[in-house]
C-alpha cells in the first residue's frame, strides 16, 4: 500500500546507484534515442540524467522527489568510511552533482511518485527497472510488491523488459525474519508469474559483477 511505501521511504538509504554500476545491471540497448525508461526508487541515481543525455526518453519515479531540497543532504550523509571505499565516495559524489544538474534542467523527469500508483498511461515505457527497492525492500509485503509488479506490468509496452535487482536475496542491514519474509515473497511472485499471461517470459540470473540474482520480466505481445 502507498501508506507502507511512504513510511519505508522515510527508513530506507536513498538510492544513489551511478550510471557505470547501473549497466552492470540492467539491459541497455545501444541505440537509446527515444526509447523510454521508468527507473522506480530511483533516488539520486545520476543513471536517468546519462539515459537522457544519450536520447532516450527517461523517467524515474520516487517520494523523495517531493522535498529534493532534501537529497543532496540525504545522500551526503549516508557516504560513510565504514560503508563506501574512498573511490566509490568520490564516484557517488560525481554522480550527485550529475543528478542535481539533471533534476534542476529536467524537473519533468523526476516525479515524487510510488511504485505502487503512477501518473503514467498504459503501455507507456520500453524499460522499466528498480534497483534496490521493488524486490529489496518492498517486498517485506506480498500485496504491495504484487502491487507494484502489476502496476509496471500496466504502464509498459507490449513486448517491454521490467527488471528488478536484487531479487531473492537477503539485505544486509535487514533481520533473519525480515529477510525470511521477503524471500518467501519474492518466491510466490514468481509462482504468480508461471501463470500470468500478460508475462511472455522470466527469469533469475545472477549478475556476476555484484555476486546477486535479478529478476527480468518480458511482458507479452498483446
């Protein structure tokens, strides 16, 4: 429920995935001129600001957009020594300025919106993805994460590519019933998905990069 989005949204790190971790994860076309993304939980990910400089047709959605005086703040203050290598902190710094410059020329791009209820139209994006908050921590419960799944099942193209990452895999800063819970759901999802036929395929790989599993969806034809 948005109620349970909204609440996560004030206890989870704000994402900050840059764009050379990103396309270690996700499935990128080379030729990106006016293809649409929808990144979910995208934070200050600097990945919608590359997209956009590459031609594409981008969007990323998140709460924290509604006080993005906040963010910078927010992320400069979860680079921790313990955390991050010096090396990341001076990456992720890089990406912020990207994504600050981004959000200020684009505001359009970045909508303070939940994964569960989008403005968007259907069949709207080519690509949809989430990294580090779908299947990281929304799926703590089975009807927001069914929620969220079918609400990028609706706004995406016939024959669109959804991803998730992680996927079936414990979160280091959650607890053993938390991350129980969590897996059990990510489990029935994909039961669910086997008889879906808005889905033409799935699958769960491992993304050798980060050591941890995926799930990519292929919506169908019609």
């Amino acid at each position: 429920m948005i109620d349970l989005e909204a609440y996560l949204g004030k206890q989870i790190p704000t994402s900050a995935t840059y764009w050379e971790n990103g396309i270690e994860i996700l499935t990128i076309p080379e030729n990106l001129t006016d293809v649409s993304f929808l990144d979910i939980g995208g934070g200050a990910s600097d990945i919608t600001a590359n997209l956009l400089l590459r031609g594409a047709n981008a969007f990323s959605i998140d709460p924290a957009y509604k006080s993005r005086s906040d963010l910078k703040g927010r992320i400069l203050g979860q680079l921790k020594p313990e955390n991050y290598t010096k090396e990341n902190i001076a990456r992720i710094r890089q990406g912020l300025e990207t994504f600050m410059q981004s959000i200020k020329t684009n505001p359009n791009r970045y909508r303070a919106e939940f994964a569960t209820h989008t403005s968007f139209q259907d069949n709207f994006f080519d690509y949809i993805y989430s990294i580090n908050l779908v299947t990281a921590y929304l799926d703590i419960d089975l009807d927001t994460l069914n929620r969220a799944v079918d609400e990028s099942i609706r706004i995406s193209k016939p024959g669109a590519t959804i991803q998730y990452f992680p996927f079936l895999e414990p979160e280091p800063s959650g607890s053993l019933v938390i991350n129980t819970q969590r897996i059990k759901n990510d489990q029935s999802l994909l039961d669910r998905l086997s008889k879906d036929t808005r889905i033409k395929d799935f699958s769960v790989r491992e993304i050798e990069f980060w050591g941890r599993k995926t799930l990519t969806l292929i919506k169908s034809d019609y």
